[in-house]
C-alpha cells in the first residue's frame, strides 16, 4: 500500500529530470552556427560544439553567444527544478538529480545525435544556480587563467577540480555536494584528449 502512496510523487520527480536533460540536450554552438550561416561545429577545429570551438570560425558574436546560451540552459535547467521541486514538493534528490541531467544532456543531447560540448559553460551555469557566491569564484578562477595562459581546457580543468571541494565547504556531506562528483568526472573524461595534448605540450591555444 506504501508503494502506491509514493508511486504519484515518482512521476512529478522523473519529469523534473527528464526536462532538466532536454534543456541541457538543445546545443547553441548548433544553434548560434545555424543562425550566424557558419559551418557545423562538429565538422572543424576540434569537431567540439563549444565557444572555444566556434571562435575559431573568428566570429566572435558567435562566440559569446554560444558561451552565454551553454551557460544560461545550466542555470535554467536547475532553476526551474528548484522551483518545480519546491511545488511538487518532490523528493531532495531531484534538484541535485536535475543538475546532472542538464549536464548530461549537453554533453549527450538527443536533439544532436547525442554529440555534445564538453560541459565547462554549462557547469558554470548550474553552479551559478545552485549557489552564486562558489559560481562566481570558480568563473574567476577559469577567467585568471584561461586569459593568462590562453589555454581554456587547461582553465576549465582547473575549475572542474575546484568545483566538489568548493561543493563540500558551502553544502556540506549532501546530495548537492555529491552531485558535483560526477560532473567533475565526466569534465575529465569529456576532456580526456585535451589533457592527453597538455601533457605533450600541444594543446591550442584560445582562437587558435
């Protein structure tokens, strides 16, 4: 009888995921290509639909926008499952749930034949969401270095490892901090060719 009594407040839980992951899935580096009249990001550069990548078309409009759209789907994919959570009075593991479903869904989106970016923009966005203070000091971490060295991977890596020690100091041992574990992992692993460039000494460098 339990079983049944819970079953209803599944539902509401699984569709709050399911929209986080199909806002994470829509890709503006596709989107921003399409508009702009450029070339498919995955057929140039780095094949990765990213703003580092659409800078090397040397639009840099584009650019920017791509960065912004990438970030602002993390945030809003978080966003609106806090608010929905909060309404459906759903379970505490649905807004941290969420937060890795729009990531997921940008570095596997099903509009785009599951190839995505590398989830640095994105991860900013739900940081941003989750709690703004840890956002903007990782985002200043990845500007003083990305600007200063000129490499964004290398920059974007070094937030990524940042990101669940900052998790842990602001959330405490919670399903927010944990959440942030495997998207630190899955940033390594997206990242995995570009640490393999790192350490033979030919990485690109940002608008190369």
């Amino acid at each position: 009888m339990q079983f049944y009594l819970r079953e209803p407040a599944l539902l509401p839980a699984i569709a709050i995921i399911v929209g986080a992951y199909l806002i994470g899935s829509v890709s503006f580096a596709v989107v921003v290509s399409r508009a702009f009249g450029l070339p498919d990001p995955h057929e140039y550069g780095s094949g990765n639909p990213g703003a580092t990548n659409v800078l090397r078309t040397g639009n840099k409009a584009a650019a920017i926008l791509t960065l912004v759209g990438d970030a602002a789907k993390g945030w809003l994919g978080v966003f609106l499952a806090q608010i929905a959570a909060q309404r459906l009075s759903a379970p505490d593991w649905v807004v941290p749930a969420a937060a890795v479903a729009v990531f997921v869904g940008h570095l596997y989106p099903v509009f785009h034949r599951f190839k995505g970016g590398k989830g640095i923009a994105t991860t900013a966005g739900i940081v941003f969401a989750l709690h703004w203070p840890l956002g903007l000091t990782l985002l200043t971490v990845w500007l003083i270095m990305a600007f200063g060295l000129k490499i964004s991977s290398l920059a974007g890596l070094t937030a990524a490892v940042l990101l669940p020690l900052g998790a842990f100091y602001v959330f405490g041992n919670s399903l927010t901090a944990w959440a942030t574990v495997p998207i630190c992992l899955l940033l390594f692993w997206r990242h995995r060719a570009n640490i393999q460039q790192l350490i033979a000494g030919k990485e690109r460098t940002i608008g190369q």
